[in-house]
C-alpha cells in the first residue's frame, strides 16, 4: 500500500507551485461527484451553473494571475458516461477562471498507451498519484518525487496534451454525435 500524504499536504501543492500544474483524470467516474448535489442537480437537467466563486477556482485565479498555468486532460469514452458528460459541462466554470481543461477520448490515450492513471504533475518535479477504489472512491495521493519516474509522467503529459481537444471543440463533437 503507497504512503499517502495528508490533505493539507495535498492542499498546498496548489499555492507553491512555481510554473505548471498538470493533470491526467482516466477514470470514468468519481464517487465524490455522484455524492454531490450539483451532480443529482445535471442528471435532472443536464446542466451545471456555473460556479467560478468556489475555492477551486479562486485559486485557479489566484495562480494564473501571477502567470502560472493550470491544466488537465480529461479521457472520455464515446459515448461518454454521465459522469465524464457531468465533468464536461462543469468545465465550464474551471476554464472561466483560467483553468485549461481539454478533452482526449480513450480510444486515442490507448493507441498511444497513455496509463490509466490520476495524476498532478507540479512543474516537472514532482507528481501526487491519486488512489482510488472500485467504488471511485478518493483513497488518498501519493507523493513521487523520483527522477526516472517524473520523466515518464512529462512524457504522459507531453503526449496527452499534443493530442487533446480544446474544451468548446470537444464539447462541440460530443454534441454532434448526442
């Protein structure tokens, strides 16, 4: 069993960063999100309102204000599942704030054998592998720090963000194939 960090730890990993927070989201669910109000509230509608005032994205403004950059990509089934559909529409209010979410189907993360891993990249150097269970449940992250390992997380990252979908575009060819 990895050694977790604790959630303060987690916490601020998102205020020292000096250049890049980069993630990878592959699973197709969190069990955190189907708990959650705005969840029940997008299967009922199929919308999310935006919400750029939470913490998240005070933070996000925060970072990118002093010209950092945040970023993630998301791999989607096709179709996508609700929750991936969830995650899609709530982007809306991360990229408002300065976040840059982009989308990659699996298909395309298998063909160039990207893991099916959550990661956060922090400038290169250092990355918290996220656990979960079967359930989707959040079990913890892991700190790495080893060189050999943070190599082959850049080049996750550097492959999955040269063939992932700008957020509008991808929403856009999801909403042609519904």
């Amino acid at each position: 069993m990895p050694e977790f960090i604790d959630d303060d730890t987690f916490g601020s990993y998102f205020e020292r960063f000096e250049h890049t927070a980069w993630r990878l989201e592959a699973r197709r669910g969190y069990g955190s999100d189907r708990a959650g109000e705005r969840y029940r509230r997008f299967l009922e509608t199929g919308t999310v309102p935006i919400d750029s005032r939470r913490p998240w994205c005070a933070n996000v403004r925060a970072q990118t204000a002093k010209g950092k950059r945040i970023e993630r990509v998301r791999l989607m089934d096709r179709p996508p599942t609700s929750e991936q559909m969830f995650l899609l529409v709530s982007a809306t209010s991360n990229n408002e704030a300065g976040e840059d979410i982009r989308n990659l189907w699996r298909v395309d993360a298998e063909r160039l054998q990207l893991p099916a891993v959550d990661f956060w990249l922090f400038d290169a150097c250092r990355a918290l592998v996220l656990h979960f269970d079967d359930a989707d449940e959040y079990l913890g992250a892991e700190l790495i720090e080893d060189p050999v390992r943070i190599v082959e997380f850049c080049q996750v990252r550097d492959a999955a963000w040269h063939y992932a979908i700008p957020h509008e575009e991808f929403a856009a060819q999801v909403a042609s194939t519904v």
